[in-house]
C-alpha cells in the first residue's frame, strides 16, 4: 500500500496562490504517476490534475485549466500542485495519489487513483 503525505493547504485569498506538496513514505517517489484530488464537503472527490513519473505528461481538469500546475521534482521526492488565481469557493481537502499511468490523458475519467487508502490530505481554504 503506497502511502502519500500531503502538506501545504491553508488558507488564501482569491486571486492568490498556493503551493500544495505530496510526498511519498517508505518509496520513491518518481517510479510513480501521481494525481492530485480535492473534496469538498459533502461531494465526492474528484480529480484536479495528474502527472506521469517523467514528468512530461500531464491532465488538467477544465475548472483548473491556466490557473494550476502540476510540477515534479524528483530529485527532493516532491510532487506539486501549484495553485494560482484562487476563486473562492470555501473549503476543500486535497489529497494525492498514486494514479494509473495509462490513463493520465483520459478525459473521463481522469486521473484514476490505483490506491486502496486515502491519506489525511490538506485543507484548503478560499476566502476573502
């Protein structure tokens, strides 16, 4: 069971940014695609974005478009979700994942957890 460690959440203004990590335990972190989900409260959880281990191919849900990234850096064992341009929709918990790699470019559905269990995640909350 691959276990994922999310950090980063808080709380931003809309129209600012925030840099959300996910870091592997007990594996490294690079042999894997890794998807970035959100939830908010009372919805189920849906993916954001993904990325292959390489780094070079990535998805994007439409809502996340030109105002998310999704960088690697291998090298610290880090997978990113950079966040900018906020809109204030309240509060959320993101969470990644290890995703299936085939279906990084799927557009529905995209970024398919191959995980059993999900972490704690990170909160993150929009508002003004």
């Amino acid at each position: 069971q691959l276990q994922l460690v999310e950090s980063g959440g808080g709380l931003v203004q809309p129209g600012g940014s925030l840099r959300l990590s996910c870091a592997g335990s007990g594996f490294t972190l690079d042999y894997y695609a890794i998807g970035w989900f959100l939830q908010a409260p009372g919805k189920e959880r849906e993916g954001v974005s993904c990325i292959n281990n390489h780094g070079g191919n990535t998805n994007y849900a439409d809502s996340v478009k030109g105002r998310f990234t999704i960088p690697r850096d291998n090298f610290k064992n880090r997978v990113y979700l950079q966040m900018k341009s906020m809109k204030a929709k309240g509060a959320a918990i993101y969470y990644c994942a290890a995703v299936n790699p085939q279906r990084i470019t799927a557009v529905q559905p995209m970024c398919v957890p191959i995980i059993e269990d999900w972490g704690q995640g990170t909160k993150v909350t929009d508002s003004s």
